[in-house]
C-alpha cells in the first residue's frame, strides 16, 4: 500500500501541504484531483523522493517499483518496439546475457527466469499496446526519430505501461492521445494488475478507469470511494451540510450574543448572561465552505447568417497530388453542434483545415456565405503564444484600437484577472495559455468555431465552463477531442471519418465507445452474425404473465445490487480508517482487503444479472 502520513511541504513560502494523510490500499486505481496549482504533480515528485519533505512521511512496500512519463522518448533510431521492450529492464539484462553466458547453470537460471517472467510473449504485448495508442505494425518498426514529440510521448507511455510498475503514477496521460486512444487507456487501466495513481481533468476516464477519488483541497488530502461523478455529488453534499451547519450556528451565535448585550448590566440576569459568555468561548466555529471564483468563458456571439454557412458537393482534399478525403458532400448550419470521430490519420484534421480554408479543395465545389466568420483552435496555437509577452500585450496588437480597459474585460471573460493579464505567457499555466489562445480563436465573434482538442490542460472547472459557453453560443461548433463528456454535452451530430470518407454516425457515443474497444476476432465476428441472423427472425407475442415475471427478476436483481453496493460502501469506510493500517492490525486489513475483493466481484456478476434481467424484459416488453 501507498502510506502518506502527516506530510508537509511548500514552495516559496507557499504551504501546498499542511499535515494531510491519506492511504491507497495495493491495486486500487485511484484519481487524484484538484484545482490547477493545488499541488498535484508535486506530490508525484514527492512520492518519487524527488523533493525533499518538510514533515511527516511517505511509506511504499519494500522493494516496490514506481513507474511514470516524465518526459518524451529521445528522437533515437532506436524503432518504438524495440525502445517498449528495453523499458523492461530485468528481461532486456536477462536477454543480453544469455547472449554471452557459457556457464550451463547460469544458463539454465536466466532460461528460467525468463520463462518465469512472461519473456517470450513480451514482444506480443508491447505490440499490442502500441497499437492501443495509435501506432499500426509499419509504424512499430520505424525510430522514434521519425515521430513528433506528441507522439514520442505516446511511445513513452507504452513503454511505462508495458513495464508494469507496482506503483504507476500518470500525469495527464490523455492530453497527448486522441478519443481513440484515450479510450483504449481507459479499459488498460481498469484492468492493470497494480495501484495506479493518475492526475486527470477527463471525467470520463475519472468515472471509468478509478475506484476512488483523491482529493487535494485546502493543502489536506481526502480519499472518497467511487468513480468522480459519486465524489462530485457526495461533496456537493457535505459542502451543503456543512454551510447549513454554520447558518444554524452563526444564529445560535447570534441568539445567545443578543441575551449577553441585553442583560449583562441587570443584575437579576447577571449570571445568566455570564454562563452564555462561556458557551460562546466553548463554541468551535463551524466555517461555511469557500466558494471558489467562478471559472467563466465568455464568447462573443456573432449575427446569424442565411443557412448554410458551408456546403460542399463532391469535394476532394489533401496534399499535393495525395488525396487524403473524396467526394464530401457536407451542409453546415450555423446551430450546429458536430463532432468529428476517426481514428488517427483518417483525415479529421484534413477536414478542419478544409472547412476553415486552411486548405483549398482538389475537386468539387465548396460554398460558404460571403460573410462567414471561422475561429480555429488547435494545440499548436498554444505553444505558438509568444512566451516574453502578457496576455494584454496579444490583445493590444491584434485590438489596439479597443483600449485597455476593454481589453481587460476581455481577458476576465476568459478567467484571466487582473495578475495573469500583466504576467508573462511564459509564466502561465498550461490552462491559462489554453484561455489565452481560445480567446484570440473568438475575438471577432466567429459564426463557425473549429475547435482540436481544446481541453487539454484545462481543469474539471474550466471544462464544465466551456461546455456551458458552446451550449450557449450561437454560433456553429466542430469538435475534435478526447474528452467524451464533452462531445456528449455539447455534440448533437456525430460525423465519421473513415476510409477517406465523412459519413454521419448514426449510434451515439457509446455505441462508438464499445465499437472501439470490441476486437473482432473471428469468434466474435460469428457470434455477431449470429446475433445479427437471430434479429431477422419475426419475435413471438410474450404474454402479460412473462412481462410480470420478468419484471419481477428485475426488481430482485436490483434489491441484490443495492444490497451488495451497501456492503461495498460499509468496507470502503472500514478500509479508508488509517487505524486499520497500523502494524498491529496488518493481518485484520489485509482480511478486509480480500473481503472487499469479493464483494467486487459479487457486485459485477450482480450487476451483470441485472442487465440481463432488464434486456430482457426490454425484448419482452416491446413483443407483448
């Protein structure tokens, strides 16, 4: 387990940790959370005994291995494959030595060692999970040279995952992954052997690849059970509880100051009034919870134009005499909501430099209304900010005319107040760069945003923020992203580009989510058929008394996965007691550890009962 005890620690002066303590009992995955600064990835640095503690300790199993991306793979001619493999540092040694060992029982030791270890299959397993991340069997051969830093940071993710650290601590993972291979680390995740630790903004990640929340707040550290969305609604509640508390305190307060200022000068009350002065003293002061400052984006909202604002009629584009998309046959409205799906290098980007005339068609006709306004926004904007100016220098050149009062408003209507609006672009934060560069992308009020992966660094605040703008915007918006909550919020069209195509997808994004994640090997692509030839056959009428049955098999399904998630619940708390974890009660956690083990898996067949129980009646129902 991961012990964190009374830890403390600062940084110019500036305390991110003041005493907190937390548990993480071996193999859960876990997600740390906080707003931007809290102090998150130093605590990975301080876990890793990079920093130096002021106070307090953190204790890891002995021998234990902590693994994390810390910086991008070398652009070496070694090939990705190879660079995956050698992270394995005790097969890579064992690998080179039976090279050159002559002593028979040294050989048969280290033939041993490597049958013990999986060796044989490692090279199937790093394949595969560079293939997860985006990389086809060509591109497993080629050197790391070949590859951009992004994606040099995708092979230094395979290669940590690939070497399986007892402790694995991932910051941000996803910023550097598209949905396809965000979604591929969700499912990895879930099923990783060891305790995982993760730093995320993705609530989708945070909601399928954890079973507990980590919380950073107010330099304290909070571990809740459950996926996000539970720890978002369980704070929620006690944020409520806890301001109602005070309420009802600041009046019992009140109440009892009033009797001592009215009666403190008669001496018949004399007495009285002192007793209250003391319950006064005595009275621990309940404080309401902080609310943080709003997080806000503001967009211009341009005037609306005659539909549709682009249309194209056998179009095709690419680079060169390459082409990269034919024949697109594409109407845009200015209140549309559409989210581009694809696997890398199918084209998605090709798409959006075409519909923002960053790239001109090859074939077809394109028309687009003689006053359209497109905002674009890519990563690459960002790290094109000029880091040696402030945020209010990038408005004035662009808007000199507007003045700086103006301007300021501009930047607060983009959460960056009056301190980031004179600070240096190279002294932000990958968040306040990231409003910087959305900002410039809306200044003239654009009837069409394009938008590639605007999420990246920005927190869970900032993200629900921007959903709440691109619901509210009147504009048409095209979206290119990992974050599956936000295409499910924002997104009402779902276009697919595939095979040098764009077609709208018809299924939703879960059914996208599960058609990526299904390897269609030939015995799922049998029982598919199957179940595709069984839905041609006409249904049979099932009778009321079926229908009643049925329902009766769901709510008994259902009673049990309440039963069952309540014993979940009573063992988290028992588990998240740090007593339990004292060296005189080791034996009784780890028995409550297996307990807690088996009730998991309880839960999931429960669970599995009782959406077979309600497909069921769903069939039932719909033939009755």
């Amino acid at each position: 387990m991961l012990k964190l005890t009374e830890i403390s620690y600062s940084v110019e002066g500036r305390p991110l940790f003041d005493e907190a303590t937390a548990i993480i009992p071996t193999g859960h995955k876990v997600g740390l959370v906080g707003r931007n600064g809290a102090g998150k990835t130093t605590l990975f640095r301080l876990i890793r005994g990079e920093l130096t503690m002021e106070g307090g300790r953190i204790e890891l199993p002995s021998r234990a291995r902590i693994g994390g991306v810390s910086q991008e793979v070398p652009g070496s001619e070694v090939s990705l494959i190879d660079t995956v493999l050698a992270a394995d540092t005790e097969r890579a040694e064992l690998m080179a030595e039976a090279d050159t060992a002559t002593d028979p029982q040294r050989i048969a030791d280290i033939q041993t060692r490597l049958t013990d270890i999986d060796a044989w299959s490692a090279e199937a397993r790093a394949a595969s999970i560079l293939k997860g991340l985006g990389f086809d069997d060509a591109e497993q051969q080629m050197p790391c040279s070949a590859f951009s830093g992004g994606w040099r940071m995708r092979v230094a993710l395979a290669a940590v995952l690939f070497a399986e650290p007892d402790l694995l601590l991932l910051d941000e993972p996803t910023n550097y992954l598209d949905l396809e291979g965000a979604l591929w680390l969700e499912s990895y995740l879930a099923r990783y052997p060891h305790t995982v630790l993760i730093i995320s903004h993705d609530r989708g990640l945070l909601n399928r690849a954890v079973g507990a929340i980590l919380h950073l707040d107010n330099r304290k550290l909070t571990l809740w059970q459950g996926p996000y969305d539970q720890f978002a609604r369980q704070r929620a509640e006690q944020r409520a509880v806890q301001a109602a508390q005070a309420k009802k305190q600041e009046a019992r307060r009140a109440h009892l100051q009033s009797f001592v200022d009215r009666f403190k000068a008669k001496a018949s009350k004399a007495k009285q009034a002192q007793s209250r002065v003391k319950m006064l003293e005595k009275m621990d002061t309940i404080r309401a919870p902080e609310d943080a400052a709003r997080t806000v984006f503001t967009f211009p909202e341009p005037e609306e134009l005659s539909p549709p604002i682009i249309a194209t009629e056998g179009v095709a584009v690419g680079y060169g005499d390459r082409t990269v998309l034919h024949n697109l046959n594409l109407r845009i409205d200015q209140d549309d909501r559409i989210a581009l799906l694809g696997k890398n290098g199918q084209g998605k980007s090709t798409l959006a430099k075409l519909l923002s005339d960053r790239l001109a068609p090859m074939a077809g006709t394109m028309a687009r209304s003689n006053k359209l306004r497109i905002g674009f926004f890519a990563q690459h904007q960002v790290d094109e900010l000029h880091v040696d100016e402030t945020p209010l220098q990038h408005l004035f050149r662009v808007r000199a005319e507007e003045g700086q009062s103006k301007l300021r408003a501009r930047l607060a209507g983009f959460g960056l107040g009056a301190d980031q609006a004179e600070t240096e672009v190279g002294r932000l934060s990958g968040g306040q760069k990231a409003r910087l560069s959305l900002l410039l992308a809306t200044l003239d009020a654009p009837h069409l945003l394009i938008l590639d992966e605007p999420t990246n660094h920005l927190d869970i605040e900032s993200r629900e923020a921007l959903v709440e703008a691109l619901t509210a915007y009147s504009g048409a918006v095209i979206l290119v992203s990992h974050d599956m909550h936000l295409l499910s919020m924002v997104a009402d069209r779902l276009w697919l580009v595939k095979d040098g195509a764009v077609k709208p997808y018809e299924e939703d994004l879960e059914a996208y989510r599960k058609l990526l994640l299904t390897t269609d090997t030939p015995a799922r692509a049998e029982r598919r058929r199957e179940k595709e030839k069984a839905a041609t056959v006409k249904p049979q009428r099932v009778s009321q008394a079926a229908v009643q049955e049925l329902r009766g098999e769901v709510r008994k399904a259902e009673a049990r996965v309440a039963k069952i998630e309540d014993m979940r619940e009573k063992l988290a708390k028992k588990l998240a007691d740090p007593a339990m974890y004292e060296d005189t009660r080791r034996g009784e956690a780890e028995v409550w550890q297996k307990k807690y083990a088996e009730v998991m898996e309880a839960l999931d067949r429960a669970e599995a009962i009782w959406m077979a129980a309600a497909e069921k009646l769903e069939k039932a129902t719909s033939n009755a």
